[in-house]
C-alpha cells in the first residue's frame, strides 16, 4: 500500500513543476519579422543569424536576449523568422538591439551597418547590407 503522506508530497511536486512550467512559458513571447537586401536582388545564398541583444551598456560586450538561424537559398528577396523572447531580458535590457549577420564558407556577405532597435512591440522589419571586399 502506498504511503499518503509521500502521495501527497509528490503530487505537490508534480503540480509544482507544471506550475513553473506555466509561468516560464507566460515570461516569454514569439517575435516575428523580416530581413531585407539593400541590394537589388535576392539575399544571397548562408546562414542567416539574428540576435536580439542589449546594446546600450557602454564598454561591455553586447548581451543576447534572444537569437535564431536561418538558412537562406538566395531565392528570395525578403526572409521571414520567428525567435522565442524572454520578457523579463527584453525588460531589464537598457537599449535592445538587432545585430544581423549573413555568411556562406565562413566568410561574412551582408550584415546589418545600422542600429536597429527594438522597443517590444509589433513585428521586428531589419535590413541587411552586403559586405564589399
């Protein structure tokens, strides 16, 4: 027979996990967006990386918030991407930012030259400018 005491301990347990689970998923919101090409054409083909990061700590490396990958087929003049955002980072972030980098074999193609903030709200729009070497 099973004790109701420990019963009763892991059920607690259990629906504290879920608990947990519950708020980690109301802490964090899908952001959604494209990135453009300056340039006329298509985006070349490589990956595609989008970070949402604080950029405004004087001095100090940029901290990530948020950031997804995207493999670009250089088909299309415009790439649309999805990240999942912590809230509680967005909001304790001084000035968030976007840093956009597109490269092939290592080597960077097109990358974004502007500040590119993000105030939290509404779909993210970035553009991207190829790199002349």
């Amino acid at each position: 027979m099973t004790n109701p005491t420990t019963r009763r301990s892991f059920l607690t347990l259990i629906g504290a996990g879920l608990i947990a689970s519950s708020a980690e998923a109301s802490d964090s919101f899908v952001l959604s967006g494209t990135v453009t090409y300056a340039a006329k054409g298509a985006i070349p083909p490589g990956r595609l990386t989008i970070r949402l990061e604080e950029q405004g700590i004087m001095d100090a490396p940029a901290r990530g918030i948020a950031a997804i990958t995207v493999i670009s087929k250089g088909d299309r003049h415009s790439i649309r991407f999805s990240m999942r955002v912590k809230r509680s980072a967005l909001r304790r972030a001084v000035d968030p930012g976007f840093t956009v980098r597109l490269e092939r074999h290592g080597r960077l193609i097109a990358t974004n030259t502007t500040k590119q903030g993000y105030s939290g709200r509404g779909k993210a729009s970035l553009q991207i400018e190829p790199i002349l070497y």
